[in-house]
C-alpha cells in the first residue's frame, strides 16, 4: 500500500474540519514548493545561446573543426 492510500485511509477517519486544515497546509506545502525554485534560471534557449557564443562563427563545418583539432593535436613536430 502506497504512502497515499495509507493517508487517505487516515483522512477518512478524521472529522471534516481536521481535513480542511490538512488541506490547508497541504496548499501552503505546495506553494512553497514552487517558490523555492530560483527565480534568476535562464531558458534553454538562452543557455544554448550563451554555449553557441563560445565558438566564433568563422563558417566552417563541423568536419573542417574537427580536421583542425586532429591537425592540431597529433601533428608531428619536425
């Protein structure tokens, strides 16, 4: 039996009153929940904006990148 069932049987016991103050701080749980999330997140896009902003667009291709890094790393040295 699942915490939930355990506490809607208990809830079913209880007198009407009783329940609507469990269902009042139930809502304050709640809205304390999602008010604990920080205001200052940025979204996705700005996130993937600020990522893409990293690389200068010098406009290669991914492959022409990745010959580079190849070239650069395991170049000989003469």
């Amino acid at each position: 039996m699942s915490t939930l069932e355990k506490t809607i049987n208990l809830l079913n016991t209880l007198p009407e009153n009783q329940i609507e103050t469990i269902y009042s701080f139930v809502q304050f749980l709640s809205s304390q929940q999602t008010k604990e999330m920080p205001g200052g997140e940025k979204s996705l896009d700005d996130i993937l904006g600020n990522i893409v902003g990293v690389i200068p667009d010098t406009g290669k291709t991914l492959e022409e990148y990745r010959e580079e890094r190849m070239r650069e790393r395991y170049e000989a040295v003469n």
